[in-house]
C-alpha cells in the first residue's frame, strides 16, 4: 500500500519542494557540452559559459541593431597605425595596426580550490591582469586547442612564429612535453604582437586593419582563464577536465555538474557587481535604455533599470530529450522557457499569434529571426551546373564562353523554380523569413526592401523556362539523351523528414522538367563528398557567431573554397571581383569607406571609393547575377515565456543574457500549485477495482477453508 | 520508387515469377501430395481467408512492379514535363495523374488540414494525405512491394546457405560440423540489430545491402533445425541401406537428405516472412531501411502523433497494413506447419 500512498500522497512535481521558493531557472539539456571556452562551439554550450566566462566587450542586452559595450575592458579601442621597425637588421619598417587595452582592476575569478597553488587545500581566488589575456591568446593560438578564431587571430603580429616554436618545443622531448601548459607557453616565448604594458593595460598589434577581431573580444572564445584551472582541471585523479569544469570571472559559477545528465551555476559572490556595486561597472547594472519593444515588453520597468545585477540565484538544467514531454512540463510550469518545434506549433501558436489557452495561462511569445541562413549550394566545380576553372569536357571547354553563361543561366531557372515560401509554410509552420541574399535581417547590408529577381517564385515558371531554353534545355530536356536533365542533389542523411523535403524539392524542379536525382548517405559520407566537391547540388546552413555580413559573405569567398579543404564555401564560388571586395569589406567597420585605384573598362586608370555599404551591395549584385546558391531562408526562432520569467530578448549571438534576467519564485509557486492541482479520482478508482476482484476471490477462499 | 531504367528488370522478374507460379501449378495439378495438401488447407477457413488476404497483397506488390511509360511524341516533349518521363506502375495508374495537395489532408476533407483552403480533389483522399501531400492510400499500397522484395528476396538468399551448411554439418558431422557451429554460434551471439545496423553501416544502404544483412542474421535458425534434421535422416535404415551399397554422398544428400528438409524449409519460409517484415520497420527506425516501406512510413507518422489537433491517419494506415500483412503471413504459416510437419500431423 505504500506504492498507492506516494501515489495519492504529492504532486507531480519534478524538483525538491525546497527549492520551490527560490530564484531559481528551470531548464533542460539534450546532453552535456563542451565547456571549454577556447573552443566551446555549441550554441546551448556557449550559453552556459556566457554566464561563467566573460570576454572583454558584451553586447547591449537590449538594442538592436546589436550595440557592443566594454565589459571587462574600460573602453573598445580604435586602430592606430603604428612604425615598427623591421624583423631583421636592415629590413625596411612595418605598418602595424595597435588596439590598446585596459582592463578593470579588482576583478576576481572564481573562488576554487584550483586557484590555492600549489596544495589546492581550499577555495582561493586571486585578481585578473593583463597577464591572464596574454595566457588566454597562447591558449587561442596552440593548435592543440584546436580553436575556431585562430583564422582570425592568425592576423595578430608574431602569431604564427610562435606556433611554429610551440610546436618545435613539443617535439623536443618528454621533458618539454610534460611541464605544466602555462611553462610550456613561457618557454615558447612571448607572441610579438601581444604586449603586456602594465598590470592592467596591454596592446595587440595586428598585420592588418581587421575589426572583425573585436567581435571575437566580444565572444566567450576570448574569455580570460586562470592558468591554475587550466593545470589543475585536466580530468585525471578525480577531477573534472576544464571543458568540464570551467572557470572565469563571470556572474554565476559551476556548482554542479554529471555528464549528460545534470548542470547547475550559482551565483558567484566575488564577482565584482556583487562586491562593489558602487563602482558602477559596465556589465554590473541592468540597462537603463532599449527599444520601444522592451518598454511594452516590460523589459525596461523601474524596478529593473539600473539595478544591480545578477538577479537569479541558480540555473538547473536537468537532461529531458523527448520534445513533447518537454513541452507538457512546460505547459505545467516546470519548465519556465521553452522554444517552439513544428509538433507543438499549432498547440501555441494560432493565427501568427500565441494561441488562447496559453496566453490565459499569462504565456509569452517572442519570434526572432536567427543570424542564419539556409541554402543550396551548387558546385562551380561542376561541368553542369558551375563554371569550373577547366571545363572536364573539351568540348565545353572550347566553347568555354557559351558554356559559362548556359550554366549560369540553368543556375537561374532553378533559382525561379524553387518555391521557398511553400517549404517554409509547410515543413516549418512559417518559422522562417524568406532569403533574398546571404545577409539576414539585422545584419549591416541587409536591405528589407531588396528583391532578389532570381528569388521571386511564379507559379507559371514562365521566365524559368524561358531561361531554360536558353540554356539549352527547352522544357529540361537534355539534347543529348533527349531526356528530362538530370541533377543530383545530396543529402546529409537519410531521415526519412528529410526525404520528404526532398521529395517536395524533386516536385518543385520537376515542374520545371528537370530530373533532381536524389542522393541520400550517411552524413560522415556527405561530409566526404564536400570535401571531394563531388556533386552537383547540396542543402547547407550557416549559423553566424557574430552579427557582420563577413561572416556570411566568407561563404562565397574564392580562397575559402571547399574542395579539397573542407572549408566554408561549399559551392566552390570564385570570382575575382568578389574576392577584390570582400578583402576590402573584411578591413572595413560600417562607417568606414576605402579608396583604390583600379583600370576602367576603357583601360583608363581611376581612382575609386566605396564604403563599406556600396562594397556589400557590389558583392550582392555579383551573387544575384551569378546565382552561386538558391538562398532559401532564414529560420526564425520562437520561445514562449512564463509570466513570471523576466527580462527575456532571445538572441543567438548574445550570451552573456544570463545575469539580465530573472524569476518571480513566489508567482511561480502559487502558479504551478494552482495548475497541478492532483487528480485523485484514478488513484481511487484504481483501489475500488482491485477491491471489487479481490473480495469475491477472498470470499469464496474463506466460504472454502471453513468447510 | 522506380528509377528511370530499372522498371524494365522490375517487369522481367515479374513475367519470371508469374511464369514460374504457373509451371508451379500446372505440376502441382496432377501431384498427388500437392493434391492432398491443397485439399486439406480449404479445410481451414481462417487460413485460407487469410491466404486470399495475403495473395491480394502480393498481387498490388506485383502490380506495383509492372511499370512502363507512355511514349512522348518527339515534338510534345519539351511540353510534356517531367511525369511523362516516369514509369508508372499499375498501381499508378489506379489513381490520377497528379493527385497530389500541397500540403496535410484530412481523410475525405474537402479543406485543407492546415489553413482550411480548397483541395485541388476534395473528398477524394480516402485515407488523407502525407506532409507533402501525397494521396497516403497511394502510399500505403506501394509499401506492400518493398515489403514483399524484404521477405521474399531475402529468404531466397537464406535458403541455399541454411541448406548448405547444415546438410554438410549434419552428415559429415566431424570438423565440418565444427567449422559451421562455430561460425552460426559467433553470429548468434551479437546482438541481432548490432548485427544488423553495422552490416549496413559498412555495406551502405540499398535494397539488395538490407536483404543481405537481413539474410546474414537469419540463416542461423534455419541451419540449426537442417542440421538437427540431417543428423536424424542420416542414421535412417534407408540411408545406411544407400550407403551400404555403395553410392556416392552427393547422391545420397541429393535423393535421400534434401527432400525430407523440403517440409522445414517451406514451413521457415512462410514463418519468417513476417520476421523479416517487421525487422525492417525496425531498421527503418533507424534510418537505414528501405524508402517507402512500411516501416519509414511508421517513423515519419511517428511526431504527427505529437501534434495537436493530432495527425492519425498515415500512422494508422501503415501500421494497419503491416499488421495486416504480418497476421495474415503468420496464419498462413501456421497452418502450412500444421500440414506439412510430420509431428503435428500424426498428433492429430
């Protein structure tokens, strides 16, 4: 009877009924991930250690566009242009560009037993230097660490000198092998471009004008690591590895943590808000203006302006994979966000709005457009479908002119005979905007207005065919076998969701009459086939860390491409005028312009000058005519939100929202109680059946034995 | 679904089948034990309903694989789009040319499911449309051809190995038997769906790579009852008596050993089946099964379940028919095994 007792007895409640009246954020992981800041690459990863960890600049919680604010640097420096003097006696001198640095002082890391050195007896903490920045860009340059700026930091002076003598170190002997990283690094020398000025104070010097470093410096991959939690947490003899265990100077610390299971932060005490409120430190208060949104979202009321940050006390995150059990405790108000998947679409969200039953229950919606954009990339590489640097068929290559524009132009009908508006609506309940150009809405270049001609679907496909027909396929049939022109698109795995979506895109084309074959492997097989570049057409996404068009527009830049490299652009685009741009675009901020001189088409010198906009709309021009990809959309993301869960903006490129937002515990409390009232009648009914079929057995088995 | 060239060696293999089945029966007339069998089996009323259930399934997977195309006049071809190049399976051609809605249909609505506008053929969807809109009682009747290819293909490809080996274990017996009782005891120790999803993994997918893993994890079973069998006959007077005067082992396993296995084999054929069947729809689970079976229609129905107002029909209208399928395969089987199996027989 126990059993029924517990069953009659509690709720249904997943969590301790002490913590019920705490400020605590309920939440939920798929597994764990990696933790490491240096190279922490997943989304809900980099979430986590946006609380943990904190780079030098953060962005404005709430304006948009995304504004970047110092955080633990005083100021964002400016490039200078500085002399140096040649490597080598009798070199001519360098231009180098400086970004100085200074940093606040009285910031403290974590209070943990890593940092008592070296009997790690009990908790210690000690102050951040600029010496801490110079370990962390050792520790983003050692290939060991395997680092997704690197490409980024490579521009720093010296940079490559220095893994160059960190790798000869390693191959040295076990001796060097085995000391501590932070020796090793020593040993390896300073980098060149990484001066350390002063206790507080430091300067990088980069070969190039490149502002998209400082984006970086504003992302957790920067965020400055003690090299005490580096040494201590290596995951041997009991203790957590780093990427584990991580440690920073951030508002909440890691207070408990099971693989793939459970994770949970606290607040931390010493961090420098909570210590020295005075101070007033930027990152350390709530902001005091935002857009018109925030003001009606209530995300700007006074009793959060200005305040002293961090406002709730413990995040838990407890493993739940099944997204419809998921849904149903948020529903109960054990979970207090959730985001919204195509199955549970239409139970939250009626007419473009929330739906009645939960905005009664006082549920939010937000929708934001991701800095993301999906696409089909066809391969340039291609004799079909491209413009390959050597066409494979000499015929083709003879009339190489032709062929080029043929293909381009096939490339064209296919970009009109792709409806996307349909594979939104259907496959993705509308939670996606439709793309005219790689560069999503919030990103600088992005146009609202601009329409891509090639990405406007007509139902009749009458200029699709017609382009058709120019490219030698009239009504997609190919001269050559007298068949429908067969394409090859391939998939990165063989789901069968996304077998129907192929199917719909084979319909699509078809109608065209051309033949999509399709190719579905294993996405380690896929993966194979992009580097090789063998194929026609493939279905890819790009997911930006930082809100500027070279991130997106890296995607179709010549020497990033993926053939045989296994780099970022997969269609294997190369145009020697996009390739001019994007290296001016890369050095530019969005305000700045750059002049060169290039020869006119009248073999005349001019002098020509661009800003960074008109460079961005040039890129777009070359795209929209060369039609490298079908741009298809930009996923949107939609959350839902408890009454009692403040503060929210989803981003995808913010994580340092942690600290912004808070619960109202005792809402939350009377709330979950008033929804989960027990429901006892089952448990009762339950008792009374087994009664009424145990009393008759009972019955007759005493009626027996008594005779 | 058929590829552009192939329909042709679809139809070959059908034209086999049929001719084989009618050579089969014109034989079978006048056999007395076939004769004896037949009478027995219109005995059993749940069987033989169950066998005409079951013979009206392979009959859509047969149709299913009888396709051609319509020829396209030379002149009309660049307007007659990409459908006309297509074969089309009799099947096919049960239903319309492009009966098809843009997205999610109720069974018999007339609106669609998801915004309520006008379908293209209202009323007409019986069992409702998939996620792209595709007719799903369409669907449902090409799923009984890759389930067919799965339990057919794969037994045809089981029963040469079983037969092999276990004969030549059983009568040899000695390191022979060692050889092969070493080989089908590792197979029977991993795990069947370990096997089955590394078999796949390492020879890619395809119809032909499924029935071999499928083939690979099942002619063990077989093989133990042969060789038991085997071990049996073998030490039958009439065998001795064969054997005492003088003929040759091929001879005596050719005239005396495989015959009396007929019964097992044909009884394992049949109970298997439905195994195979439903094995797939696990390895569909997976993702590496086969398209348009049964089993990727159950994984893709799977989340509509989730949804709400909820999407029943293409889960409901798949498993129906592999439940349906796998029932009648199985009563079927039972009574071939009551029939045929000697035991059973002379119990009753």
């Amino acid at each position: 009877m126990s059993f029924l007792g517990t069953l009659i007895g509690c709720g249904n409640s997943p969590y301790p009924a002490a913590d019920a009246g705490e400020k605590v954020f309920y939440s939920y992981l798929l597994r764990s991930y990696p933790l490491d800041p240096v190279n922490a690459q997943s989304i809900p990863g980099m979430g986590y250690l946006g609380a943990i960890c904190e780079p030098l600049f953060e962005y404005h919680y709430l304006k948009r566009p995304l504004e970047m604010q110092p955080l633990l640097a005083r100021a964002i420096p400016q490039f200078e242009e500085i002399t140096a003097p040649g490597l080598a006696a009798g070199e001519p001198d360098r231009v180098l560009y400086r970004l100085r640095f200074e940093i606040w002082d009285q910031v403290l890391f974590h209070r943990d037993v890593c940092m008592d050195v070296p009997n790690h007896a009990k908790p210690h903490t000690r102050e951040l230097t600029a010496e801490d920045f110079e370990f962390t860009f050792k520790r983003i340059a050692d290939p060991a660490n395997n680092c997704p700026a690197i490409d980024t930091f490579l521009r720093v002076d010296g940079l490559s000198e220095w893994i160059k003598r960190l790798e000869a170190m390693r191959q040295k002997g076990p001796q060097t092998a085995t000391l501590p990283v932070h020796e090793l690094y020593r040993l390896a020398g300073p980098i060149r471009g990484v001066q350390v000025t002063g206790r507080y104070s430091f300067d990088l010097l980069l070969t190039e004008r490149y502002p998209i470093l400082l984006y970086w410096l504003a992302m957790t991959t920067t965020a400055p690591v003690p090299y005490e939690a580096v040494e201590y947490y290596h995951g041997e003899d009991g203790r957590p590895h780093l990427r584990e265990w991580p440690i920073g100077t951030g508002p909440y610390r890691m207070a408990d943590h099971r693989k793939d299971d459970f994770i949970a932060f606290e607040k931390n005490p010493d961090w420098r808000g909570i210590t020295q409120p005075q101070r007033r430190l930027p990152g350390t208060r709530y902001p005091t203006g935002g857009e018109e949104e925030d003001r009606q979202a209530g995300r700007l009321s006074p009793e959060y302006v200005d305040q002293p940050l961090p406002f709730i006390d413990r995040f838990e995150y407890r493993r739940d994979k099944e997204a419809v059990t998921r849904f149903g405790k948020f529903l109960q108000g054990y979970y207090d966000g959730e985001e919204i998947i195509e199955e549970t679409f239409h139970q939250a969200v009626s007419g473009g709005d929330i739906s009645p039953a939960l905005s009664d229950r006082g549920i939010r919606l937000s929708m934001e457009t991701m800095l993301r954009v999906w696409y089909f990339a066809f391969n340039m590489d291609d004799d079909i479908v491209g413009a390959p640097r050597v066409f494979a068929d000499p015929a083709r290559e003879r009339d190489r002119e032709q062929w080029l524009d043929r293909n381009r132009k096939l490339r064209q009908a296919m970009n009109l005979a792709f409806n996307t508006q349909e594979e939104i609506d259907i496959f993705m309940n509308g939670r996606a905007s439709k793309a005219e150009s790689p560069l999503p809405p919030g990103v600088f270049g992005h146009d609202p207005d601009y329409r891509n001609p090639y990405r406007q679907y007509d139902p009749e496909l009458t200029r699709a065919r017609q382009l058709l027909t120019e490219a030698g396929y009239p009504g997609g049939i190919d001269p050559r076998t007298n068949r429908p022109l067969q394409i090859e698109l391939s998939l990165p795995d063989t789901d069968p969701r996304t077998m129907e979506l192929a199917r719909m895109t084979t319909r699509m084309f078809g109608q065209l009459g051309i033949d999509l074959k399709l190719d579905a492997v294993t996405y380690n097989a896929f993966v194979q086939k992009m580097r090789r570049g063998a194929f026609q057409v493939l279905r890819w996404g790009w997911y930006a860390d930082y809100p500027d068009p070279q991130t997106f527009l890296l995607l179709l830049y010549g020497p990033e491409s993926s053939a045989g490299t296994g780099r970022n652009n997969k269609a294997n685009f190369r145009n020697a005028r996009f390739d001019f741009l994007y290296e001016k675009m890369a050095t530019l901020a969005d305000d700045e312009s750059v002049t060169w001189t290039e020869t006119g088409p009248d073999g005349a010198e001019r002098v020509v000058t661009m800003s960074r906009g008109e460079i961005i709309w040039e890129m777009i021009a070359i795209f929209e005519y060369e039609c490298p990809w079908i741009v298809n959309h930009h996923p949107m993301s939609f959350n839902l939100f408890h009454s009692w869960y403040h503060n929210v903006k989803p981003n995808t490129v913010i994580y340092t929202g942690a600290k912004y937002r808070d619960v109202d515990a005792r809402l939350r409390r009377e709330l979950r109680e008033e929804w989960n009232r027990p429901v006892r009648w089952p448990a009762w009914a339950f008792v009374g059946i087994v009664a009424a079929l145990v009393t008759p057995a009972v019955r007759t088995y005493i009626r027996r034995t008594r005779h | 679904m058929l590829g552009w060239q192939d329909y042709h060696t679809s139809n070959l293999v059908v034209a086999l089948l049929l001719a084989i089945s009618v050579a089969g029966a014109w034989y079978g007339r006048h056999n007395l034990f076939c004769r004896q069998f037949v009478r027995d089996f219109a005995r059993r009323r749940l069987a033989v309903a169950a066998a005409a259930l079951f013979s009206l399934f392979v009959g859509v997977a047969l149709a299913d694989s009888i396709a051609w195309c319509d020829p396209v006049a030379e002149e009309n071809a660049e307007n007659a789009g990409i459908e006309a190049f297509r074969p089309r399976t009799l099947i096919d051609r049960l239903f319309p040319r492009d009966f098809r809605e843009s997205a999610y249909s109720a069974p018999l609505a007339t609106n669609a499911f998801y915004g309520d506008q006008p379908l293209k053929h209202p009323g007409k969807h019986v069992l409702g449309t998939t996620i792209i809109g595709h007719d799903t009682l369409h669907e449902t009747l090409k799923g009984f051809r890759p389930a067919m290819i799965i339990g057919a293909f794969t037994t045809l490809l089981v029963i040469p190995i079983a037969i092999v080996m276990g004969v030549l274990a059983g009568y040899f017996g000695r390191r022979i038997d060692d050889v092969v009782q070493y080989i089908y005891s590792t197979l029977a120790s991993i795990p069947n769906i370990l096997l089955l999803i590394a078999l796949i993994l390492v020879m890619g997918r395809g119809t032909l790579q499924v029935c071999i893993a499928l083939g690979v994890t099942t002619w063990v079973g077989l093989c133990r009852l042969l060789r038991a069998e085997t071990l049996k006959l073998r030490e039958l007077e009439y065998v001795q008596a064969a054997r005492a005067l003088g003929m040759s082992h091929t001879r005596i396993i050719c005239r005396h050993i495989v015959p009396n296995l007929f019964h097992i084999v044909l009884i394992s054929f049949v109970l298997r089946f439905s195994w195979l069947v439903l094995n797939e729809s696990i390895l569909s689970y997976f993702g590496i099964g086969l398209e348009g079976s049964f089993g990727a229609m159950i994984v893709l129905a799977r989340d509509e379940l989730a949804r709400e107002p909820v999407i029943w029909w293409n889960l409901a209208a798949a498993s129906t028919a592999l439940f349906l399928l796998v029932l009648t395969a199985n009563i079927v089987g039972d009574a071939v095994r009551d029939l045929l199996d000697p035991r059973v027989r002379t119990a009753e």
